[in-house]
C-alpha cells in the first residue's frame, strides 16, 4: 500500500511539475523529424500480461521492424534529439503514465518485450509476479548496455545469452530483498548514477 501510494504521488508530482519541460521537449521531436512525439511498445507486466508503455520517441518512425535492440547510441535509426533525450533517459519520463495508471511501478524490474519474455525459464519467470518498475539493481547495473551492445558482433546473441541472464538474477534479487527502504536507496543510486554517466 505504501508502495503504490508513493507511486501515485510521485509519479503525479513529477508529471504536473515538468510538464513545461515535456511541452518543449515534444516541439523539439516534431521540429526534428517527422513521426509522433509518443512511442508506444508492447512489453509484458505482472502477470505476464501485455501492456503498452510509452516513450518520448527517438527513432525514426517504423525503426522497430528493423530490430528491437537499439545498438549503441549512434544507432543510424536515432534522430539527433533522440539521441539526447537517451543519454539522459530523458526519453523514459512518460512511463510515469504507465505508473500513475499502475501498469509500472518506480522500482521494479524492467519490463521486457514479448520476443524475449518467451525465452524465460520457470526461475526467472518470477519477475513477472511483481509490477515492472523505471528501475532496479538491474537498471544501474546496466545503464549503459547499448554501449556494450554496440561492442558486440552479435548484439542480439549478446542480450539473448549474456546480458538477460544477468539482468534477470538481479531482477530476482530485487525481488527477494524488496522493501520500500530499498526502493529509495535504489532512486537514489539510480540518480546518482545517471548525473555522472
């Protein structure tokens, strides 16, 4: 109940406050190329059950039939104001929407898309029994996976056999210590960290 109490508020807060800033950010993606200032993805939520998570939108339109990983920052699919708005996870600030209405949560893991969900094991099926979150251990521990990707000869055999499996052991961690103490230690570290990327 503290949770979701704490997920209204803030995520209401942040929403009205920076609504300015959203107005300006949503000119700057018009002006910059043509497409919409939303993008709106299918990934799987508690429950295993699919919801659409929104994004300011970084790519150019229909980049998504090209590959759902986005492959380091200069990612030739990226428009110049995307590429800003994701170096500073600027891009995530409408999942506060997907909070607000409860399809999210502040902390919890990452919600991933349907393509790889289906790949899970009975273990790390367990992700999905709490609200996805905008971040977890897993989240600042990989702030920077398109760089890594980007490193790789094959990005999606990276994800699909590297990457995921670790994320995923630190989405059940989170899963196993969860408290609302950790919570605010985890928004924290996560600000911090993206201060200093």
């Amino acid at each position: 109940m503290i949770k979701r109490i704490f997920d209204i508020l803030s995520s209401g807060t942040v929403l009205l406050l920076g609504f300015p800033f959203f107005v300006i950010i949503s000119i700057l993606i018009v002006l910059d190329s043509k497409g919409g200032v939303f993008f709106r993805q299918v990934r799987a939520g508690r429950g295993n059950k699919d919801f659409g998570i929104y994004k300011f939108r970084t790519m150019r339109p229909d980049s998504e039939a090209q590959g759902q990983i986005t492959v380091g920052g200069r990612d030739p699919r990226i428009t110049k104001v995307g590429y800003w708005l994701r170096r500073f996870k600027i891009d995530e600030f409408p999942q506060l929407i997907n909070v607000l209405i409860g399809d999210m949560s502040i902390v919890g893991p990452r919600p991933e898309v349907r393509k790889y969900v289906d790949l899970y094991n009975e273990e790390q099926l367990k992700v999905l029994t709490v609200r996805p979150g905008l971040t977890d251990y897993a989240s600042i521990e990989y702030l920077n996976e398109n760089d890594l990707l980007e490193a790789s000869e094959n990005p999606d055999d990276t994800y699909v056999n590297e990457i995921m499996p670790s994320k995923l052991k630190l989405n059940l961690k989170y899963i196993e210590d969860k408290s609302f103490l950790l919570d605010l230690r985890l928004i924290g570290k996560t600000v911090g960290k993206l201060f200093r990327n």
